[in-house]
C-alpha cells in the first residue's frame, strides 16, 4: 500500500524491528548493504524508511512493534515530514472508529489511500456532530499513514489506547508539564467516598476524565468537565463516551477559576485532582469573587481556591473529594480558609495517602472530603483524620509473602517506581469514613490511623490539620498487652525469617563464564509467538481484536465477581492477587493458569518485574497492567522465560516512555538454547526468586518489630527491661513495704 517515504532514526529503527540500539548499530558495522544515512548528521543520521523496512523484511524481521506503538512512531514520521495538524480531527476519529466491528476496522485498512481517507474522513464528521464544541476536520492524502496506523490500534487494543498515545504526542507538541492521569485506583477511591449515589457529578480540572469516568462506574449520568488545555478536553470527551456511552458528557476547555464554563451547575458531587503550587491562578482579578465563601485565598494557595471553587459548584448537601499537597494541611498563609472550612462544617475528614499514589510520586499526597452545609442542617462538631499511610505505605504487603504467616509490615518510604497497596489503603479510608459518617458521635477510630478531632480542638492558632499529626494522639489508647502480644508475634516471625534467609542466600547454584561473558543468539517474544512456543495473553476492551503475532487476547473472560484479580503491583510485592474485578469495567481478561509468567507492563526499579503462575495465582484473572506469557513446556521452561523476560536489560531495551515507562512485550528478547539448558537456568532463576522473597519477608517482618516496639516505648505501653523490673519490684511489696 502506497505510504509516504520518511527519514527515521536508529533508535526508531530498534522500535521497529524490535530490537535494541545495539543491534542496529551491529547492523550498520557488519552489513555492507544496510542502508546508507539519507540525512541528519554523522552523529546522528538519518535512514529513508522505506529503505529500511525493505532490508528488514528481505531478513525476515517482521515489526515487533506494538499497534500503539506503531501509531506512535507513525505520528512521530508525520510530525517530521510537516503533515497538517490534524490532531483534534485524529481524537475525534478514535470515537468513530470504536463503533466500528473488527471486520469493518481490518476492510478500511487494507483499502486504498484514496479510500481510507475519504472513509476517516466521513467518520471524523459524524463523531463531531456528537461532541460538543468540536471544530472542522479535513484530512489530506498525506495522512493516509497515520489513519490506518489509527484504525489498527483502536481495533488491536482499543479506543482508550490510541486516545492515550493520540494525547501525549499534542501534550508534548503544545510543551504543557504537570499533564498526568490520576491512576485509576486512586480515582475510584475518591469516587466512593462520594456517599449515596450522585447523579450529576463535575471534574472542573479534568485531563483525561479519569475521575469523571470513575464517578460513572458508579453509577454517574450526568458528567461535567473543564480543563485548560483543549486536547485534554476534547480526549476526556471521548474518553467517556468510550467508557460512560449512557451518560451525558459535557466537557468544556477553558481556566475553571478564571474562565468558569458551568457557573449555574449545582452538582451532587464534586471530584478534583487540581494542579498544585500555582502562583498565577487569578489571585488579583478575582479577589471579590463570590466563590470565596470561606476567605479569599492567598497568593500562594490556589489548592484553597480549588477547594472553594468546587463547595460553590454543590448542591446544599452534596460532597467533594479533592487530590491535595500536604502543605494545604499546614501552611500558614492558609489558616483562616482552614479555619472557617472547619468552623462551618464545610470539611469532613482529610485521609493521608502514602508516598507514590499519584505524581509527584515522592510525596505523601492527601484527600480533602468537604460537603456543602445544608440550611438548617445537623452541626458538625468533628473532622475525621486518617492517615493510611502509616498501614499501607509504599512496599506494605503481608510480611510473610506468598504461602507464609501473614504478619502485616508497616514499611515506611517511596520513590518514583514505588508500588502501592491500593487494597490495603482504600480499606482503610473507606472503612474510617463509613463509620464516621454513620455515626460521627460514636466513632471510636484505630489507634494511630483514625481519629475524630473536635472542631474546637482544631481551631488554634496553626489549625494544622495534617493527619500524622492528629491520629498519632490516639496512640495512648492502644492495650499494652495486645502491643505485647504482638510484638512477640513479630520477633519470632522475623528470627525465622532471617534464618530461612541465610539458608537460601547461602545456597549456590552457579559458577563464572570464564575469561568473557557468555553470548547468545536471541529471539523477540513476538517471534516465538508466531513459532508457536509461547502465546502472548492480555485483557483487552470488549469486543477488540487481539493480533495474530502475539498480541491477541487469547480466552478470556469477563470480570467476575468471585475471582480476585492480579495487578502489577502484586508481583512487585510478592502478594498473591489483591485487584477488584471492578477494575476491570468493559474488558475481557484471560484466567491465568499454572505455570504461566507474568510481567508488569509499568517498569520501575521497586520489586520483582516477572514471576511465574503458582497455585496462588492460578484461577485468577490478568490485570489492566500485566502481559501473560504462556509458554509450550515442550519448548520453553516456565522459570529460564520468567528470569530472562524480568532482565533489567531486557526490560529497558523494551520499554518506551519518559516519566512512566511502559513495556512492549513483544520486543522483549530470549536466548535460543535446548530445553534441557534452559532448565538449569530456571533453577537458578527460581533460587533467585526464593531469595528476593525471604529478603522481603525479613525485611518487612524488621520494619514491623521496629515500628511496634517504638511505638510502644513512645506511647508508654512498653518499658526498658531494667525499668520494667523496677516496676514490678515495687509493686510486689505491697502497700504497707517501707519506701
């Protein structure tokens, strides 16, 4: 099919053949007929396209590329070759061509350049008459390339996918920062801490709607939205019609504090991920604006705007969850708006959430749950702290691990690649707020992760109303012989750990190559896939059409109730799986099946990236961010593919992205040896594993004995032993022992 020629770089070529930079630069030292530089420099030329996919295909190798991927680098080329922006025409095409069967989307890409784009362009229209506010779109013959690119990732792996690579290319054509989507645990839990079911429900700084679509999971019809930058608008727009097609949307691009699209909306929810720590947010021309119900916000306290911006937009009754810093909590210029939010009933509760649930991934971020008081309403005398993070912080699973006592470790820290218990933490933010909201009087918190303050006790001179703070005060309530107890239970589990620990660490399965490094000859997942020995597995979006190279959806099923699901962040932890089949709304997901490995699909440095299907696993279904590789146990050993498939190396050679690095599976490479081979290597593989688990176990069992005998001896349920035997000398004499 006729396609435009254009220059691609070598690090494009490695995308295209699946291979790393290495091998190109091998490719061009060691093959006279690779072809010549056609531009650029000498430090970094430039190869015509058509040229290199002709030499590639002459030595078979067919693209390892992803269809996101292949749009993307498709994108890249256009935007190269000075194509027309197109880029609001290219969102809108992703709605119409989700309606479209995989037989019509496989039709319009075999056709004729001529054909194809006179059919996008038909599409195009239609899908604006039904978004709002949608301008003209024309296409040209020379974006023949990318609309078949476009068509093949909407059926291969669904609307949201090409909407998300279709985003990031205009996100950074337009040179925006801090454009980032709330991950979709974190808005689900804001979504129910929404009471009741709310039926209209606004977003006023909405990026892609990941909060809005959350609302109608459960069960939102009227979704409203506002964003500054005119492709998140028009991408959260199509985003929830893909995802909410019952609902009306309405999604409006314009600055919600200086430019409000709906200041007549009264809605029975208000949900926000606002941006943080920005100093030009109207302060000045908006000093008198009525919206500042609670006190004008100081320069440095746009959050505080954002906060009063969504109590306006409420309905008497209805509530808000806001995503905020941490030093909303505390920060002096924001006393009298905390103080007045609290005085008048307007904030609720404030839930601390640990380091690495949202960007930036290094801070501990914190929701603020408000509710709009009622005329005549009942007063509220108290404000519910929780701070999950002190249970469910960053590396937080059962210390123990897979098939051990289950002894809940309390590690603190986090990091960009910090995984994080989103079980663990929405069970413990919702169960406190349920509760508090049931009965605010009689709520008697946890100990150092729940407590109900007085308003009056909040209302001093600093009103800091950081949640560590104030639920480390109900530490005193806390048994000393229930801390005892468990501090015992502790220490004898992490003895036992260390123990199993030094066993397995001082086990040896291996010896050195000698002189040099041992070399192989390697082959892309996506090749075995296609030899048969391996098939590549993924949930996909219902109704999408998986590839005949290994990137099919194989047999899958949808979400059910009674399965857990296996998340990403389950193999960094080592946990068996933990997701919420809700998590998987729309998509069919393969039931993983014994011996199967699993990879994330997010690289980061925390934690294991791939381990092999135990009987834990088995049974459950594949999570939105993890590739299932099942291999032929007659070609390839379960244990050798998981060890070589989770390399650093391998990972990084085959991941894309800047700020969240995201794997292609079938560009990771695996060395071709005799099954009997890969069987010694997948015994050291499993040793490996074993290893990086009981240094979890007693790493985590560590943080648990520590946390509970400091607490303790801070919160006066533990003494000294020297002290402790004072005591009960004492009390052994009795009353009437001389002092």
């Amino acid at each position: 099919m006729p396609q435009s020629s254009a220059q691609v770089t070598a690090a494009e070529i490695s995308r295209i053949a699946g291979v790393t930079r290495a091998t190109v630069s091998n490719w061009r030292r060691r093959h006279e007929d690779f072809p010549a530089p056609s531009g650029g420099t000498e430090s970094s030329p430039l190869y015509d396209l058509e040229s290199v996919r002709a030499w590639l295909s002459a030595r078979g190798h067919v693209s390892a590329a992803s269809p996101s991927e292949e749009l993307r680098t498709t994108l890249r080329l256009r935007a190269q070759s000075g194509g027309s922006g197109v880029s609001e025409g290219l969102l809108l095409l992703v709605l119409a061509a989700a309606g479209h069967s995989p037989e019509e989307l496989t039709a319009v890409t075999e056709s004729s350049d001529a054909d194809l784009v006179a059919h996008a362009q038909r599409d195009a229209v239609t899908a604006a008459d039904a978004v709002p506010a949608a301008g003209p779109v024309r296409f040209g013959a020379g974006d023949a390339a990318v609309l078949r690119a476009l068509y093949a990732c909407v059926r291969d792996e669904g609307g949201q996918a090409a909407l998300g690579v279709l985003a990031e290319r205009e996100l950074e054509d337009s040179a925006a920062s801090g454009a980032y989507l709330t991950p979709a645990p974190l808005a689900d839990l804001l979504a129910r801490l929404v009471p009741g079911s709310p039926s209209s429900v606004l977003d006023p700084a909405c990026g892609g709607g990941t909060l809005l679509a959350a609302a109608a999971r459960q069960g939102a019809r009227e979704l409203y939205g506002q964003d500054t930058l005119p492709v998140q608008a028009l991408r959260s727009s199509v985003s929830l019609m893909l995802t909410a097609p019952e609902a009306a949307v309405s999604v409006r691009a314009a600055d919600s504090l200086r430019a409000d699209a709906f200041p007549d909306l009264l809605a029975d929810a208000v949900l926000c991920n606002p941006p943080y720590g920005v100093r030009d947010w109207g302060h000045d021309e908006l000093a008198y604006d009525p919206r500042w119900a609670y006190g004008v916000p100081a320069r440095a306290e746009s959050e505080l705007a954002w906060v009063q911006h969504a109590l306006a937009h409420l309905a008497p009754g209805g509530y808000a969850a806001l995503l905020l810093p941490p030093a909303t909590a505390g920060r002096a210029s924001g006393r009298r708006v905390r103080a007045e939010l609290v005085r008048s009933g307007a904030l609720r509760a404030v839930i601390a959430l640990p380091a690495g649930a949202s960007v930036p991934l290094h801070v501990g971020l914190q929701v603020w749950v408000l509710q709009r008081p009622e005329p005549g309403g009942p007063e509220r005398k108290s404000v519910l702290f929780v701070d999950t993070a002190a249970d469910a912080a960053t590396g937080t699973a059962t210390a123990a691990g897979r098939g051990g006592t289950a002894v809940t470790a309390r590690a603190r820290g986090g990091g960009r690649s910090s995984s994080v218990d989103w079980e663990g933490v929405t069970g413990r933010a919702l169960g406190a707020w349920r509760a508090f909201t049931e009965n605010p009087d009689a709520f008697e918190g946890e100990p150092g992760v729940a407590h109900a303050v007085g308003v009056v006790d909040l209302l001093d001179d600093v009103v800091d109303l950081t949640p560590a703070r104030l639920v480390r005060a109900s530490r005193a309530e806390v048994d000393p012989a229930e801390l005892s107890a468990g501090l015992d239970t502790a220490r004898r589990g992490l003895v036992g750990a260390a123990r199993s620990l030094a066993r397995t660490a001082g086990r040896e399965g291996w010896s050195a190559a000698g002189a040099s490094a041992r070399e192989w000859r390697t082959a892309t997942a996506s090749d075995l896939a296609r030899g048969g020995a391996l098939t590549l597995l993924r949930s996909l979006p219902e109704g999408a059409r998986g590839r005949a190279d290994g990137g099919g959806s194989g047999s899958g099923q949808r979400p059910d109730t009674a399965r857990a699901v296996l998340t990403g962040s389950d193999i960094a932890r080592g946990s068996g799986p933990t997701g919420d089949p809700a998590e998987l709304p729309g998509h069919t997901a393969p039931v993983i099946a014994l011996g199967d490995v699993l990879v994330r699909a997010v690289a980061s440095e925390d934690g294991s990236m791939a381990r092999v299907a135990d009987e834990e696993d088995a049974g459950a279904l594949l999570g939105l961010h993890v590739h299932l590789f099942r291999p032929d146990p007659a070609r390839l050993d379960a244990w050798f593919l998981a060890g070589f498939l989770g390399a650093e190396e391998n990972i990084a050679a085959a991941s894309t992205g800047s700020t969240v690095l995201t794997v292609s599976p079938g560009r990771l490479r695996v060395p071709l040896l005799p099954l009997e081979e890969q069987r010694r290597y997948g015994e050291a593989f499993r040793h490996v594993h074993e290893l990086r688990a009981q240094a979890r176990r007693a790493t985590l069992l560590a943080e648990e004995t520590a946390r509970l005998l400091a607490g303790g001896l801070t919160g006066g349920q533990l003494l000294p032993a020297g002290e402790a035997a004072e005591g009960d000398a004492v009390r052994g004499r009795g009353d009437d022992s001389p002092h």
